[in-house]
C-alpha cells in the first residue's frame, strides 16, 4: 500500500473544516509513524543475524588467541641476581599446559634484562616479557601490569621449581576457588597471652594437641591466585605499601591480610607438593636469597603485628585443609600398613 | 500534667459556638491520641529488654540441648546379622563429640532390638534410638526419621570402624561443603566405547595417563551428608526404589546420582582416612556381609546403566580432589625423602 494512497485516502475522509484540520495532521502523523515502525521491523528482523555473524567472528578470534580469562594464567616471577636460575626456571615454566603468558619482573637495576638472548634462543612456546624497574623493590611483582590477561596468576621465586604435574593439579583446584590463594608453602601467625601476634610454620604446632596443625597464610611465591587481587594491593593504605618497602619483605603476609578481609574466610587452601624444589644452592651468583637475612624471621612477626595495627583487626582464620591428588603419585590414597 | 487539665484547657480555649465544636472535638481527640502515642512509646522502650531477655532464655535452651543444627550430626547405622559388632561400634561412636543421637536401623525383622540391654548398661552419653523395621531393606537407613534433628547425617555400615580424629576432621569438612557427600570411600564409574557404563575402585585407574585417578562416588556407608538428601531419596521415582530392593544393592550409587543431578557438581569429596578399619572378620554371627556375594560388583555396574536409564543421563562428575587433615599425623605435610 503507497504511502500516497494511504494519506488520499485519510486526507478524504478528513476533510473537515476548523478544529478537524488538527486531527488530520494527527492522523498523517500517525500513519506516517505506522509505516516507520514497519520499517524498523524489518530491518530489525534483518539485523540479528549480522550481529550473530560478528559475534560467532569475535568468538573465533579469542579461541585463536588459545584461551579464555579463566581457563589459562599468566606466570609472574620477579628477579634479583640470579640470572642463571631465572634462566634455567622460565626453560622448565614456559612449556606448563594453560599457560598463557611470563611477566619476568627484571629487578636488576640498571642491568639490561636478556630479551636478546631469550629470543636469539626462540621460538619459544609462549610470549616472556621483561619489565625493567625502576627500583629495586620487593612488592614490583604486585603492580598491574598491562601486559596480564587472564583472571589466574601464577606467583614463583626465581629459585623454586614446581614440577608440572603439581601446577596443572594446583590450577585446577584454583579454578574451584578461584577467591583464595591456592598454593604450596603453608605458614602460621600464633597469638600469645600478651595479645602479641608472631610468625612461623609447622614447628609451631601447638604442643599436646593432638588433634594436627592449622595455617592462616599460604604464601604467594609459590601459588595461584587471582589477578584482581593486583588491584587490590595497590589500593591497600600507604603504610601498607611504606612497611613493605622498609623491610623489603612481608608482601605476601600483607596479601593474606588482604584476601582474608576481602572474603572473611582463610586466605588460602594448601595444596601439598609432590615434588617441588628450591634450587637456590645451585646459582653461581653467590646470591642467596632474602630469607637467609638474619633478621627476615623477627620481621615477618613484625610485620604481623603491624598489619594488625594497620587494619585495626586480625582477619587470618586459620583452616587444617590439605588437599592432595587422588592417585598421583599412584595409588597415594591406599593406606600404608 | 494530668489528661483532664490538658482537656480543661483544651475546652476552654475551645468554647466556640457552631462549626467551632467540630474542632474542639478534633482537638480532643489530637490530644487523647497524643497521649496514647507518649504512653506506647514508654512501653516500647521498656518492651526489648523483655524480648531480649526471652531470646538469650531461648537460646539457652538450645545451647542446653547441646546443639544447633549444624553443629552436630546424627549418626545412622543400619544392622543385620552382626550384634556384637553393632555393640561394639556404638561403645566406640556415642562418645566422638559433635554427636547429637545415633539411630540404629535395625534390619533383623522378628527378632527384639537390643533396647533393654542397651539401658541396663546406660547412662550414655547421647541417646540412641533402635528402630525396629518391617522388612529387612537396603534403603531401610534412607528414610526420613522423625527423630533426625540435625542438619547433618554420619552414616556408617555396621563393621565400619573409623577413629575419631577422622569423623572430627570429615565433619569439619562437611560443615564447609554441606551439599556433598563427605566421606571416606571413592569409587569411580568408567564409560567404555560401547556407551555401557561399569563401575570400580581404584584398580581401574585409566593405564598410561600418568596424571593420578579420577572419582565419581563417595560412597555413603563411611560419610556425612545433608539429611535434607533423605528427602530427596524418598521423592525418586518409584524404579529406583525398586531397583535397590531387587538388588538389596546400589542405594549408595543412587544417592550419588541424586546429589550429583542436583547440585551440578561431583556428588562427593573424598577425605583420606588416617585410622579406619573394617571389623567383618571378628564377628561371630558368621555374616559377613553384602559384598562378599558373588554377583555384587556386577550388580553395581548394572546399577548404574538401569540408573542411567531411569534419569536419561549420565550425571556423575569426576574428581581428583583429596583432603587431608593437614599435620595429622604430624608433620605429614612435610616431603618424604
């Protein structure tokens, strides 16, 4: 039906003097909307499947980009002087299933980080990004960097070997808890009667109880957890930041205190390593790594008790869940007689 | 102020002749409202140290009563043929805390439950209760008692021995996954290239994979689990129900269905037992229970392809979590060398 006829047709009915006039523009108006909105259905009607066909492209893309935001993680391992285990590590790291990409955190100030080697040495399964600092700091590893994608972040020493079979089984038991720091290393605070907190780890245990241990932080140097969480620590009070930097030490104490509060339960689940090293006796820089500080103990109790100080509260809760592999090593489940 | 000089005064400013009186009514009644409203509002401030005091009587009596419902568990022990077990186990399971009542199915049709001598060596530390059934039925333990308070249910066979450290820990786990099954014994169910299901243990672990076991089932005699899911038993179609009484068999495997098709997820976690033991050898009766029987691990496999059918899906999810009470025994999370 014509446009033209519709209106003849409406304009012959409607002609009326006076007040009548108004009710035929009123009508044309309306017709000419009808027609319109007819239009638009049509068109609409046509429409999905082009969005449909951008979609399914989109889809193709991220598929060929190899993963999806949960489903792989990127390895971050931060860097001070021991070149020749980075090395050896990022060799071992780079061939993990889901691993999407390593962000080396390059700490050697003023030394160029080795992207020459590493690709005179290509190609190599997945991309590396040296990120050369600025200072010498612990808590460099914990800043946003651009270059992370995925929702996991695997955290790692550069002196400690995790083997493959124990990440590919600690990813997925992040991806069921993708909240909490799943990893290998568990650690305790303890309070004492004079409401003083202090660190430790397993030869803490609480004589004559009997009844097992309990951990409160599972330390992020050997864990996933998720990246999110980055965010979090840079929006954490400036003493926070101010401590860590003082001790150059306690990051990961002050990210338990961080999840914990954030999810008001324990920090972290512990995953108990099957085989899992530290290769620092095997550097020839003659770099040793910050824990042999004869003060690095007394300042993680420190740096509980100055946290709690910080936040106003204790938030670690303490959890006695240690979860394990069913059937690796083989039959690890059976009972030993 | 008294109400009275509060309306003489009212009157008197009110001595108004005509429409006037209209007012001096609403003015009355303003007044009278007034103070009603000042009378309720002392009451109110008086009326919560009331209610208050009602609430911490109420929750006294809960407290006295030992527990709230997902503090403790109920345990169900159905029993055929194995008294002296029975007996033995209950000395054992009245005492592990958190225990809120134990109900003993009591399957030897005809012949009393042990109720007097029970008493005659009381007091006990919790009640238990001995039903006498009709029919000597597998999925006699399945049913709904009215005497279950908890929100929780231990279920364990009656030549089952599991320490109390371990019941201690299962429940703790529990408490924090309460839709599964929480418990000591995996299996797992295989699908083959013909689409015929079977079912095994631990034996069947695929050969060559090289990445530890999978399992599908917890089962339910050695387990906690939601009592809400007894419920759920009761409401199957009436093909399950038959199929566990033609078998006397798979009520186990069904449940496993149930939960897994309602939640989603795997129907169960696997706690690794430090001290469990099974007791059938030192029973006089001469029973020795329903699994020796020669056709029992085909009836399981035969159970899951009936169960298939009757649902129209397969709705078991694998699992390779185990857990672990993490320094119990001491000092386990450390790496044998």
């Amino acid at each position: 039906m014509k446009i033209s006829s519709i209106l003849e047709r409406c304009c012959h009915i409607c002609k009326l003097p006076g007040r009548v006039m108004g009710i035929r523009v009123l009508r044309f108006s309306l017709v000419v909307i009808l027609v319109l909105l007819l239009v638009a259905g049509a068109l609409t009607a046509l429409l999905p499947s082009v969005k449909e066909d951008k979609m399914l492209m989109l889809r193709r893309e991220i598929k060929s980009q190899g993963k999806s935001t949960m489903d792989s993680f990127t390895l971050i391992m931060q860097t001070y002087n021991r070149t020749d285990l980075l090395l050896k590590l990022l060799n071992h790291y780079q061939a993990v299933p889901n691993l999407h990409k390593v962000i080396v955190v390059w700490n050697n100030i003023g030394e160029k980080a080795p992207d020459e080697l590493w690709n005179s040495l290509g190609p190599h399964p997945i991309p590396v990004i040296f990120k050369q600092q600025t200072a010498n700091r612990m808590r460099n590893r914990l800043q946003v960097f651009p270059e992370l994608e995925t929702s996991a972040v695997l955290m790692v020493d550069d002196d400690t070997l995790i083997s493959t079979p124990d990440l590919v089984f600690a990813f997925s038991v992040w991806q069921q808890f993708p909240d909490q720091i799943v990893g290998f290393v568990p650690r305790k605070h303890v309070s004492t009667s004079s409401g003083i907190y202090s660190y430790g780890g397993f030869e803490m245990q609480a004589p004559g109880s009997g009844n097992g241990d309990q951990y409160s932080m599972v330390l992020i140097g050997a864990s996933f957890f998720n990246s999110k969480y980055l965010e979090f620590f840079q929006r954490q009070p400036a003493a926070v930041h101010a401590l860590i930097d003082d001790t150059q030490n306690c990051d990961d104490i002050a990210m338990n205190f961080i999840i914990a509060k954030h999810i008001g339960k324990t920090s972290g689940i512990f995953v108990k390593p099957v085989n899992m090293d530290n290769l620092e006796k095997e550097t020839n820089s003659g770099y040793s790594g910050m824990w042999h500080r004869a003060e690095h103990a007394l300042q993680r109790s420190y740096c509980i008790n100055k946290l709690v100080n910080i936040y106003g509260s204790m938030p670690l809760k303490y959890s006695n869940i240690m979860i394990s592999q069913f059937g690796f090593p083989y039959a690890n489940y059976k009972r030993k007689i």
